[in-house]
C-alpha cells in the first residue's frame, strides 16, 4: 500500500492547471498543494516576460531551404539510419527515464532496428534476429523489428540506447549549435556478418 494522499485527483488536476503545467525537475516534497503554491509558483519560466536574448529583446526565427543529408547513402552504406524516440517509456537519452525500474520493464533492454517489410525480405532476415547495424563510425549489434511504418531504403533505431548514438553523425545545427544525431548513412550485416 501506497502513502495516503492528502488531495484528490480533481484537486492535483487543477493544481497543475493554476501552476502552469509541470515544470522539470519536479520537486519533492509530501505536500504537493504547499509546493504548487509555493516553490512551483516561484520558479521563472523562460522567455515568461517576453525578453529574449537578442539586442532588441525580440524573439528570431530563422528559416532556411531544406539541407540535404550530411552523409548521403552508397553502395557500401545503403541505407538511411534515422533516431528518435522509441517508446513512451523512453525520453532523453535515458538520462532520467532510464534510472526508473518501472520505466525500464515498458521496453526492451537490448537495442532494436525497425526495417520495412520489403528490405527485410531482400536482406533474409526475420523478425527478432540479430544483426549488425553498420555506420562509417563502427557497429553494433541489433534485433530485428519489421515494420511498415519505416520506409523502403531507411533504418530507426530508438536514440535511447547509448550505443545507437555511437553510430550516428556529428551534426550540429550552425545557429544554436544543438546536436542533430538523427542521419546518416549504415548498412545492415545478417548473421555470419
């Protein structure tokens, strides 16, 4: 059995909605009605006051065409390899998320490469089989998910796993400097690799 709660759910739904919406890191604290009217309240929001951090304190948005892909496919790298998030289980890098037990039984331990069904076919590989996922930077080893919802001629594995992010280019958006990591280039090597 779980603590008492000393609110109801209606109560902690409004809460959230006087506050603003959870902010993260989410405080501790057994109280959560004093901390919504406390601590939470407190805290800054960024860009809350209209300011940005530019000369005339507005906002810049910058558009630009389309970049083409940084590590185009070959013959020897033929396929697209794109991240991004996994399951519903997984955020970040597992740098929060992945210190949860509970979060961790929602998804498979070992990383997974999800492969369209016509790829999958001309590779001979089934479903669940390990393979090598291969990029210009090294390789790892991979299960198998075929899936329709990744296209003929490209790749996903979840960002999550530490090794896929050993995988994937440096990139870098010129403007804010926030890293891309989510294409390039890789090839899929069946067992025997």
């Amino acid at each position: 059995k779980g603590q008492p709660c000393d609110f109801s759910g209606i109560q902690d739904y409004e809460m959230i909605e006087q506050a603003g919406g959870i902010q993260w890191p989410f405080p501790s604290g057994k109280n959560l009605e004093g901390l919504f009217a406390g601590a939470l309240m407190q805290q800054r929001r960024l860009f809350e006051d209209g300011h940005f951090f530019h000369p005339d304190g507005k906002a810049c948005f910058r558009f630009e065409e389309p970049r083409s892909s940084p590590e185009p496919v070959s013959e020897e790298h033929p396929f697209i390899f794109l991240t991004g998030r996994g399951t519903s289980a997984q955020w970040h890098t597992q740098t929060r998320t992945g210190k949860s037990a509970i979060l961790r039984k929602m998804y498979p331990a070992d990383p997974y490469v999800e492969i369209n069904p016509y790829d999958a076919e001309q590779l001979k590989v089934d479903p669940s089989q390990w393979v090598q996922v291969m990029t210009r930077r090294g390789r790892i080893r991979a299960q198998v998910m075929i899936v329709p919802t990744v296209r003929r001629g490209q790749i996903f594995m979840p960002m999550h796993y530490v090794t896929t992010n050993q995988l994937t280019f440096p990139a870098f958006d010129p403007y804010s400097r926030q890293p891309s990591y989510k294409i390039c280039a890789a090839r899929i090597l069946t067992e025997g690799y």
